[in-house]
C-alpha cells in the first residue's frame, strides 16, 4: 500500500528514522514534513512516554552530561546536605540508639560501592540487620529474617540512606544519580548486562530516577531496566530533572515506594 496524505487527517507520524524506508514511505515523510505535520523517531518518542532510553538503540556519544552543570551541581550538592544536616541529624541520632538498643553490633553498614569513573568507595548506610545471621535468597518470599525490626522501617522510609550524606560532603556521592552497586554485583552485571558501565559516567545518588520511576532492582531483567531509566538521567542530565526527582523522593519517602 503506498502511503498517503490525500483524505485523511494526520497530527503527527512515529517512524524509525533509521530503518531502510521505501522510496514511497520516504516522499510520504517529505510530504508530511511540507505540510508541517511533525515526524517524531520511534526512540524518541518511546523516552518520552517511559523515561527510559532503550539499552539496543543507544548512542552513547549524544549522552554525554553536561560539564558545566556537573561543576554546578556538585556546589548545589554540598549547599543542600549542609541545608539538610540539622534536620537529618537529630533523625541520624535517633535512629542510632534505636538500632543501638535493638541489637548489638555497629551503628553503621559500610560496603565497597562502584562510584563516579568505575572508582571504588566506601558507602555508609545505618545497619538494618542482625549481625549474626548469615545467607541469601531470603528476600524471594517478601520476608528476610535477618532484618530487625527498626531495619524494617529505616528501609521502608528510606533513613537508612542518611549517612551517605557524609559520602556527598566527600564527594563521593551526589544527593542525586544513579544508586551505586557493590563491587562484586557491578562486576556481575557488568558482564550480563551491555554498557552497564556506562552508568559511572556521573556520580553516584542517594536517590536517583530509576529509583523514583521503578523502585528495588535485584534480578537482571530489572537491572536491564533500571539501567534504561539510569541512561535517561544521564542523557537528559539537568537541574530541572533533578528537581523533579527530589519532589518524587519525598513521595517515595512518604509512601515507602520500593522498599525491600
């Protein structure tokens, strides 16, 4: 069938820009063009109604972040965490005795986590299990005996995240960017999963877009995922995205969205 404009209304055309189109399908693009009728490329418009950039069709030289908001953003980084600080710290004190007179062991949880350029470091977070209980796969029925009952919550609302804000004031950590992986399951995926790397282009987050957008990713399909919401962030890089991920974590914060 040769395509056309003659009696029919059309408001705009998704193609694949990409593919070997016919010399009919190509005039029938030319046409719409002409008649001011916007021709959107399929990639394009999938980002838009997901949020995501499709793992098979990047390109990884146009998602470069931008230099100068990178400067900028880490100057708004260490202006909010000292903004934040004397509200998270009574908070941070709390949940320290909690945890202190629940069960014994250290207040905090630090693990090696793959950070900006594929560099090491160490991430802080406040413990939310038994230190005695040892094994895996617990999660896969929705419960995991080895978290106590003060971890369950500091998860649910996310304040176990809180002392990453020392990893911020280190330069670690942004307050947002893709979450960072331990080493062992970085080097996992970075084997399962094409261009995993790429995601250490930026800094690390305490809460990022696929976060907000997915939630807890553990198995590879949803790494896949989450990585495909990880190269949105990083190609569409900006302050006004980062705004509209910190109105999302307080939602997360408030509804326990995505916690494990």
């Amino acid at each position: 069938e040769t395509p056309g404009l003659e009696g029919i209304q059309v408001d705009g055309v998704v193609a694949d820009l990409r593919a070997g189109l016919s010399e009919p399908w190509q005039r029938f693009l030319a046409d719409c063009t002409l008649h001011r009728i916007p021709v959107h490329h399929a990639t394009s418009v999938f980002e838009q109604i997901t949020g995501r950039v499709y793992l098979h069709d990047n390109r990884l030289g146009s998602m470069q972040p931008d230099e100068h908001y990178e400067v900028i953003k880490r100057c708004l980084d260490v202006l909010g965490t000292l903004l934040i600080m004397p509200v998270a710290l009574p908070l941070m004190v709390a949940t320290a005795l909690a945890i202190r007179l629940e069960s014994p062991g250290a207040v905090l949880f630090t693990q090696p986590r793959m950070g900006l350029h594929c560099r090491p470091f160490t991430v802080y977070k406040f413990r939310s299990m038994y230190v005695d209980q040892q094994g895996g796969g617990f999660t896969r029925d929705g419960h995991d005996p080895r978290i106590t009952r003060v971890g369950r919550v500091i998860r649910k609302y996310r304040i176990d995240e809180l002392p990453q804000l020392l990893n911020v004031l280190k330069g670690d950590m942004s307050l947002i960017g893709p979450r960072p992986e331990s080493m062992d399951l970085s080097l996992w995926y970075r084997d399962d999963v094409p261009f995993f790397h790429y995601r250490h282009v930026v800094r690390p987050g305490i809460s990022g877009w696929a976060q907000v957008e997915q939630g807890y990713a553990a198995e590879v399909d949803e790494m896949c995922r989450k990585l495909e919401y990880d190269f949105y962030y990083i190609k569409h890089f900006s302050f006004w995205l980062d705004v509209l991920i910190v109105i999302r974590t307080i939602r997360t914060v408030l509804t326990g969205f995505g916690s494990r």
